[in-house]
C-alpha cells in the first residue's frame, strides 16, 4: 500500500506539473469554482479511488470527456478506463490520438451504419461539424445496420448547416475497421466520428470488430458514443 501511494503520488505531482506548463502555454484562468466566464478556464481536481467508479459520474456532467488511445497505455488499464465510460456516462468520448495532431475538426468524417450508436455520434459530431472545413460520410454495405441509409445523413446535416458528401469504403485485408481507417486516412481526416460497439462487447472481444480495431489502430482523434 505504501508503494502504490508513492506511485500515485509521483503521477499526482507530474500531472499537476503537466497540468500548469499547459495553462502558462496556453494563457488559460485556473478557476476552481466553474462558473459564468467571458473565457475559456481550466482546473485541476485531484480524486482518489479507482477510475472505472469515478469517470463515468464525472463524464455525466461533461459536454465531452478526452482520454487517451488505449492501446498507448503501458499499465493496461486503458481499456477499462475508456470502456467505463463509454458505457456508463451515455456521454461522448474523445480518444486523443498517440501524438499531438497538427488540427483537430478541420477535416471530419462520420462512419455512418443506422445503428443508435452511430447516431448518437452524429449528434455529439455536430459542433465540429459546422465549423469544419470538409465533412465526409462513410459507410459500407457490410457495416450497415437496420437504421436510416447513408444517403439520409446528407439532407440531415444540410439542415445543420452542414455539407458533406457521401463515399462507400470496403475492406481492408477483409477488415471493415482497416478499410473505414484507411478511407478516413484518404480524406485527409484529422477527426473520425463513430458509434461503438454495435455489436456486444462480447462478440466483438471473440471475433474482432470494427470498434476493437480503430481503437487498436486509429493515428487521428476518434469520438465514440455508447
């Protein structure tokens, strides 16, 4: 006990150095007690106990929650920290991409399959929607759900204020998920949006999917709704 309260202390302490080196780089407020601001603020909470109880709570109350890729995380405790909260805070998650992106929203695709999953992420995607400089929708035949047709998504975001267009991808080396990245790499995208597992958790866990392998593989910031 005593040397995991060290271990924790240490990244305690290396956060909150990472934490003030970013708010002096960036000129943000620290301002503990949120409230009306003509600006963007910042502030730091430390909370002890383990992540899979704290985050999704915490996640319910944010308009968006950013963790990293974990497939990047050397303790392997990623996996469960992210699926915590994407099943249990009904809230959108930003998997931040393993380096710091040059941009992130100027280029934004959408895999698009009907499923309430996707569709929740379309919605999440709104705000960088509007504000991107291309908007690209990807679907394929064989990652499709019952659910509206990708073609339905265009008049959908027109109504936003949003144009975009269209475009099938296929599989890569028979992977739906290699081909939905590799068709998003193509556009240039520097933002994916997409529903996760669709299927069970399960049955993606035993056979693979779409979600296990751009969670694996994904080099670009990705938003997942659950």
């Amino acid at each position: 006990m005593a040397s995991t309260e060290r271990e924790s202390g240490d990244q305690a302490r290396a956060l909150a150095a990472l934490f003030d080196a970013a708010v002096t780089k960036s000129g943000l407020t620290v301002e503990n007690a949120p409230g009306p601001s003509a600006g963007a603020t910042a502030a730091l909470e430390t909370i002890t106990g383990r992540d899979e109880d704290l985050l999704p709570a915490l996640a319910q109350l944010a308009d968006l929650t950013i963790l990293p890729n974990p497939s990047d995380d050397p303790d392997g405790t990623g996996a469960d920290r992210l699926h915590a909260v994407l099943f249990d805070s009904g809230r959108p998650v930003l998997i931040a991409p393993p380096s710091a992106p040059a941009s992130i929203g100027r280029r934004c695709c959408v895999a698009w399959n009907g499923s309430t999953e996707g569709a929740a992420a379309l919605d999440a995607m709104l705000p960088w929607l509007r504000r991107a400089d291309a908007v690209r929708v990807l679907h394929a035949a064989d990652y499709q759900r019952r659910g509206a047709a990708a073609d339905a998504v265009l008049p959908y975001l027109a109504l936003h204020g949003v144009a975009a267009d269209v475009v099938s991808f296929q599989p890569l080396n028979r992977d739906l998920g290699a081909g939905l990245l590799a068709a998003a790499a193509a556009f240039d995208a520097d933002l994916l949006g997409m529903g996760a597992y669709s299927h069970s958790r399960l049955r993606q866990l035993i056979l693979g999917g779409v979600t296990r392998h751009v969670l694996g593989h994904a080099r670009i910031g990705v938003l997942m709704c659950r």
